[in-house]
C-alpha cells in the first residue's frame, strides 16, 4: 500500500472519521447538540472538498480495486 493509494480513498477516510467522532461525542451531550451537528458538518464538508480536489486526476488505487475519474465525482 503506497501513499497515492490512501489519498485516492481519503475522502472516504475523512468521512468515516467524522461519522466515528460523532457517535463517540454525541453520548456526552446532554441536551445541546450543536456541537454533533457542527462536527458532522464539517466531516462532510472537508470531505467534499477533498474530492472537489482530486477531481481532475485519473487513477487506480488497490491494483485496480478503486479507479478514480471524472465518471467517479
């Protein structure tokens, strides 16, 4: 596994991590969710930018399991 590897998959990675981080805050909240809401917003929005960013690259990842292109975004 190479780095052009997990950069084709990091706006998968950066979306998993967001939904993780609120199921881990959420509990601990009494009644203001703001917080949650506002992480989750975020999660979702670095991770559209991320793959806004890798929009106009073409590649493989995974020996060919993951194919990156404009067909993709």
């Amino acid at each position: 596994m190479e780095w052009p590897d997990i950069t084709s998959i990091l706006p998968e990675v950066i979306l998993a991590v967001a939904a993780l981080l609120v199921l881990l805050v959420e509990p601990f909240l009494k009644k203001d969710k703001t917080a949650v809401i506002a992480l989750a917003l975020i999660g979702l929005l670095a991770s559209a930018v991320v793959a806004v960013a890798l929009g106009g690259n073409s590649r493989a990842a995974f020996s060919g399991t993951i194919v990156l292109n404009s067909y993709a975004l």
